[in-house]
C-alpha cells in the first residue's frame, strides 16, 4: 500500500506531461480567413501546399512549398523541414491536408495548422493565390447545371474530385441508384475540377458533397462519404 502511495505523485506527473504532450502536438484547423491572417503574421513558417505539381501549377498560397502527400518519399521530405517553425498545410478540400498534418504530428512537429476546406474555402472567400499558368475554362459551366436542373424535376448531384478517396468509394453506389431510379430520378456526378466556378457559386469546401434538387431548389445538402443507404434515402425524401 505504502509503495502505491508513493507511486501516485509519479503516475500523475507522467499522466499529465502526456496530456500536456497530446496538446502540443494536436493539429489546430483554420478557417480561410484565419489561415490568411497566421501566414501573413507569422515571421517564421512554413507553408506547405500537399497537392499534385499539376493542381500547384493551377494556382497556390503565396510562399507556399509543394510536396505530393501522395509522393511515395512525403514523409521523407518533410521530415527535414524546421520543426521549431510552424507548419501551415493545405490541399484542395482538406483531407489530403489532414493526412499530412497527421504524419507532421509523428514526425514531432508541434505546431501544425490546417486550412479548413482547403483552396476550395480560400477561393471561395475571395482570397488571393498566386498562378503559375493560364487559366482553364471550366468544362462543366453555371448555364449548364442550371439547365439540368430546369429539365429534371428530381436531381441527386454528387460533387466529387478524382483524388477524392471517399468520392471513389461512393461511386458504385450512386451507379446502381442512377439504374434504379433511370426515368425517376436524375442521379449525376460532376468533377468539381472542371466545374470551378460552380463550385465557388454553391460554396462547396469539401468533398464529397451530395445535393438533392426538387423543382430547380435545393432540398437536402450532406457532406462526406455517405453510405449506399443514406443517399437512397435522399432520393426517396425528393
């Protein structure tokens, strides 16, 4: 009994000094906003863009560095980055960002900050980015959803990204509802890479997002991977 009592004092020292560890090294997620005003602020940083070269070339944060999340030598790169400066990372709708921050975490990093919704927020804020190329028209226009949408009284859209791995998960589903419902219900996907400006006009910052239409209005919005029965739900509230 004595020898517990005077393990107690250690055993909450270590309980604490780990507590303490868990919030030094917790990611802390910025809105858009936020994000713009912490890079601007802060003297030392690093801003870290985890997109494809392709996607970087496309448009990023002024400062920022870019390194493929997906790039097989990630871990590697990053790992010789300052660790006594600040991380600030983002991607296009934040879930590559927030495997990145994980693995910053692993590596010690302690202050790690990720853009919320990623450039999909950014732009849609207004923010500025910094192109590296011409800009692509959108394949998938504004006149062209809003004339889907005026020939289709029910309308179930997925927004998705091909680098969107939840978006990949769902796509069988959402092939065997546009069978069942041919004729019924309008089942669609549309790549928001190539609908940008549409993308920006809805105020999509994640992915998947799944919408359903009644009429040419919006009835249901949800965001995230959603399992086979929850858009079947969907489509049957319409």
């Amino acid at each position: 009994m004595k020898i517990l009592f005077r393990l107690f004092p250690v055993l909450i020292f270590l309980l604490v000094h780990q507590f303490v560890a868990a919030q030094q090294n917790k990611t802390v997620q910025l809105t858009a906003a936020d994000f713009k005003q912490h890079v601007d602020t802060a003297v030392k940083k690093t801003i870290l863009d985890v997109r494809t070269p392709e996607e970087f070339a496309t448009g990023y944060i002024s400062g920022a560095s870019n390194i493929n999340v997906n790039d097989k030598s990630f871990k590697d790169r990053v790992a010789g980055l300052d660790k006594t400066a600040p991380v600030y990372v983002y991607c296009k709708g934040g879930l590559r960002s927030a495997a990145a921050a994980a693995t910053l975490e692993e590596l010690g990093f302690t202050q790690v900050y990720d853009l919320k919704g990623g450039i999909m927020a950014w732009t849609n804020q207004e923010l500025p980015l910094t192109a590296t190329t011409v800009t692509v028209a959108d394949a998938y226009s504004i006149q062209q959803f809003d004339s889907l949408l005026a020939a289709n009284t029910k309308v179930l859209v997925d927004f998705y990204a091909d680098w969107c791995l939840p978006c990949k998960k769902m796509e069988p589903g959402l092939r065997k509802l546009q069978q069942a419902y041919e004729g019924k219900v309008t089942v669609i996907r549309i790549n928001v890479d190539e609908a940008k400006t549409l993308a920006k006009k809805l105020n999509l910052e994640e992915l998947p997002v799944l919408i359903t239409y009644a009429s040419g209005k919006e009835v249901k919005r949800l965001t995230g991977y959603q399992t086979d029965a929850t858009m079947k739900k969907m489509i049957k509230a319409l």
